[in-house]
C-alpha cells in the first residue's frame, strides 16, 4: 500500500493520470470521541466530535478509476513553488 499525500493550505490533489482535480473517493480510518446527546424520545445528535486519530487509507479518482495515482499540487493563489 502505497502512502496518500496529505493536503494542506497550500496543496490540492491531482490525478497524475487525467488530471482531476476536483472528484476523488476517500477511504479512511479515523477514531473519534463525540459527545452524544439523546433526546426525550431517544434521537441521537452528535454536538461535539474530536478527531483523535485519521489515517488515508487509499484515494480513487471518480474520473478515470486510478488508484494510488494522486500528486499534491499548488492551490490557485499560493505562492508555494515560486523558488523552483
């Protein structure tokens, strides 16, 4: 199993075989503590959710079915690799 880049403030994801950059099937992992609150007649609404721990376990592009092609590239108006 190949790793998933992570995004951040300054990258996106991109297909590196069609180069999508907008639909992507996400698998992942993640461990969650949520404060749950149940009304009188025992409806659940989660009000509080922490994140503990998120692993990407694969990424899928719903464009071309490519998977473990995804890239990180620069946001639109991010002056990441303007020092190439």
């Amino acid at each position: 199993m190949s790793t998933v880049p992570r995004m951040t403030a300054e990258t996106r994801w991109r297909c590196s075989l069609c180069g999508n950059l907008t639909r992507f099937d996400v698998t992942r992992s993640s461990k969650v503590v949520e404060y749950v609150h149940l009304d009188l007649a025992g409806e659940p609404t989660v009000e509080e959710r922490e994140v503990v721990s998120e692993t990407i376990e694969s990424v899928r592009c719903r464009w071309c079915n490519a998977v473990d092609q995804i890239e990180l590239v620069d946001r639109p108006g991010t002056d990441t690799a303007t020092a190439s």
